[in-house]
C-alpha cells in the first residue's frame, strides 16, 4: 500500500519530478486544481521530501497526474533505473542520493530481491510504483527505505511488526528478516489473490525459511482493523491515508512501538506515532504526502 525521495531543487532547474509510493490509483482532477490552489499555503511548511523520477513538467510545481504522493514540492530528477540490472545497484543508488543511510536497512534490501517481488515485464529497480493488479501496486524503492528506517529501532530481533497492505509481500519479508525467526511479522492484505501470489513471492525469496517456520505470515483480513491474533505490535506500517488513526491499530501497538500511517483527506501527512511506555500517545508529522484512502475491498476493486 504504500511514499516519498528527499530532494533539493537546483536553482537552474525548471522541472518537475512527480513523487510516488502510494498503491492505488491517482488523486481526481479536482484534487489537482485544489493542490494548484493551495501550493503556497504547503509550500512554506517543506520539508525534506522523497521524489520519485517517472515524469517531469515544466508548467506547473504541484500537479502530480499519476499517484499525488506529494504534489507540493519542486523535485531533483533521480535516476532512471534503466542502467540499473542488479538488486544491489539499486540499494547503491538509493544510498547515493541520500535516501538511505542505516547499514541495517541496505543490508536488508540487498538480502529481499526486489525482482521477485515485481511482476514479469517490469524493470524491478526502476524507482517508481508498479502495478500488481487489483488497482494496487508495489512501492517504490525510495518509499521502502523510508519505512523501514522509520522503523527500524521497532524492528530489532525478537519484535513483533504489522505490515497493514502487505501486497506484493515485499516489506513483509523485509520485517521478518529484520524481526528474525524470534520475532513475528505479519501482513493484512484484504485481496485474497494478492495474498496467494505474496507467498509465492516470499517462497522465493530470502525470507523463505521464515515463512516455514511459522514467524512471517499473511492473511486475508481489512487492515483496518489489524491483526489482534499477533498483537500488541512494536512497528506497525499503513500504506493508505485515513482519516484518522484507526482505533484497532493504536490499541495494537506495543508501549514503546511505532506506527507509521498516512492520515488526511485531499491534504494528508505522513504521521510517525508513537506509543509511550505509559500507554499515552505521540504523533509528529514527517513529511506532507499524498495517498489514496485507506478503503474497504469493495472501494477498492471498484476504483
């Protein structure tokens, strides 16, 4: 389900690089002129933001036609991904560029090929969202660095991590490997057939043995409303906007666990909650974003 690339305009650069990471499908046309309308009003509140680089326009710095991660913001175009033929090239790139800089993190994305996890045909290590069926795609690698490095003091040997859209099953297997077979991580994905070919994908990856023994699993199930069989959770991971923090997921979060969700409607924030030791809760803002709602099946598949 799924957002972002940290970017700094040049001053001699006119273009536009639109941002991605989120799973389903783009924002409306009125969500577009509202963005056009309200620029300035975010453009004073930036922040260090991750791009993602599929198309660029020169007319317009907040119009995002494709996914709307963040619409606000002038982007530095980044790579490609054309050049790019090995998971490890990726992982590279991504630390090049600044997007990545926990040890942990690169160590766990060049473990979990990202080629088994996006469907045949795709360039597996280009930087953007792919589509995977069911109006859902798989994220982009920038966005699966970001999550994971905002999780990873709640993903440590031994903890518990929900990963609420699991989809291609990719961050999934990222969690298990970082939990290890002491610990437990587990997807909710509300298509039934995208959990059957996550498996699949898992079988074939790294984390394959995880899977066996009974520490990594996925089910069919509305994230919404978590998954209290494993909870209480130290890291969970939302990858569509809500409204606001689901009741279900705040109650399944560990004291001393970490949540991050996106949360608005047409204007939305990346939200980092943490739950403190004595139960209260704490949210910052990370970055403005732009993701689809977090939905029913139904809404979903209706697009």
């Amino acid at each position: 389900m799924n957002r972002l690339y940290s970017a700094t305009a040049s001053a001699t650069t006119t273009t536009t690089t639109l941002a991605y990471g989120f799973r389903y499908r783009a924002p409306t046309v009125k969500h577009l002129l509202s963005c056009a309308l309200l620029y300035n009003l975010h453009h004073r509140s930036r922040r260090s933001l991750l791009a993602s680089p599929i198309t660029t326009f020169s007319f317009c710095p907040c119009v995002n036609f494709l996914t709307g991660n963040s619409p606000f913001f002038r982007m530095e175009r980044f790579w490609s991904g054309g050049n790019i033929a090995r998971n490890k090239a990726m992982v590279e790139q991504l630390q090049r560029y600044g997007v990545m800089s926990s040890k942990k993190v690169a160590e766990v994305m060049e473990t979990v090929d990202r080629a088994l996890f996006v469907p045949d045909g795709n360039p597996p290590y280009f930087d953007s969202p792919m589509a995977i069926g069911y109006n859902a795609t798989i994220s982009a690698p920038h966005m699966h660095a970001t999550c994971l490095q905002l999780l990873e003091k709640n993903l440590q040997p031994g903890m518990h991590a929900l990963d609420v859209g699991s989809g291609t099953g990719y961050l999934t297997a990222c969690f298990a490997l970082m939990v290890g077979a002491e610990g437990r991580a587990v997807g909710v994905e509300h298509i039934p057939e995208l959990v059957a070919s996550s498996i699949q994908n898992i079988q074939k990856s790294a984390a394959a043995p995880l899977l066996k023994d009974g520490s990594l699993s996925v089910h069919v199930g509305d994230g919404r409303l978590g998954w209290p069989e494993f909870a209480p959770y130290d890291a969970i991971h939302v990858g569509a906007a809500a409204p606001e923090i689901p009741q279900q997921l705040i109650e399944q979060l560990k004291p001393g666990g970490r949540m991050v969700i996106p949360v608005g409607n047409i204007f939305q924030d990346l939200q980092v909650v943490d739950k403190n030791l004595d139960g209260s809760i704490s949210i910052r803002s990370e970055t403005s974003v732009r993701y689809v709602p977090l939905t029913s099946r139904e809404a979903q598949l209706q697009g």
